[in-house]
C-alpha cells in the first residue's frame, strides 16, 4: 500500500504558477498519495493578524512528513518562506527544495536549509520526498 505524504509546499505568492504547476505535477503521479497543507491564494488564511497567520502555519508546517521549498531565486526575498524553513527546521520537518522549471540561479536560503535539492523532475522530486519525508 501506497503512503499518503502530507506536503507543506512554502513558496511566493507572488508566483503562485510555480506552487499550481507543482501540486499539479505530485497529483498526477501515479501510486503516490499527496495532501498538501500549505496556505494558498484559493484557500488563505483570512486575516491581517500576522500572529494568527502565522500561528496557523506553524501548524500546517508540524502537521505536514516534509517540506517543498520553492528554489527560485525570489525566495531569498521573502520574509513568509524564510520564516517557514526555519519553523520546519525547528520542529524537525525535513525541507527539499525544487528548482522551479527553467531557473539557473537556487536561492541561497533555501539551499542552506534543505536536506537536497532537486530540478523541476517527476520523478527527482517523488524521490527525495521518499527518501527524506518523516
């Protein structure tokens, strides 16, 4: 029987393409069984409290076997995915970072903080979340 992987995705809502078109690519893998808890522009968290906000997805991120941290270079820009590697880092939650299709240049914060990090591949990806996921 097939494992069920609860998938924190931490990425910049400014390039929500890059969250869909994973999520996309984990779900259309067969004999593989993804939930993805991550906060999404289709499902926020509604509020302005930047406490609240982030104490729903420091839950999310402790409930979840691993973390996807989108490796674009933008995420060495964002305050949100920063702080969600290090809560990830802090309850133990491996993070694999994925270098978005087409990217050359891997975010510095992300690669300092993840376990490996893997190109914009099927099967690259389902294997490092195999290999690393709690």
């Amino acid at each position: 029987m097939a494992k069920d992987y609860k998938i924190f995705i931490s990425h910049s809502w400014t390039y929500h393409s890059d969250l869909l078109g994973l999520q996309r690519l984990l779900n259309e893998r067969g004999y593989f069984n993804v939930e993805f808890t991550e906060a999404t522009r289709d499902v926020p968290i509604n509020s302005e409290n930047a406490n609240y906000i982030k104490s729903v997805l420091r839950n999310k991120i402790a409930q979840s076997n691993v973390v996807l941290a989108l490796a674009g270079i933008y995420a060495s820009h964002s305050d949100w995915m920063i702080w969600e590697m290090e809560v990830a880092k802090s309850y133990g939650i491996p993070i694999i970072g994925v270098i978005p299709w087409g990217q050359q240049r891997v975010s510095a914060e992300v690669y300092t903080r993840s376990k490996i990090d893997v190109r914009w591949n099927t099967e690259s990806i389902v294997d490092a979340i195999r290999t690393y996921a709690l």
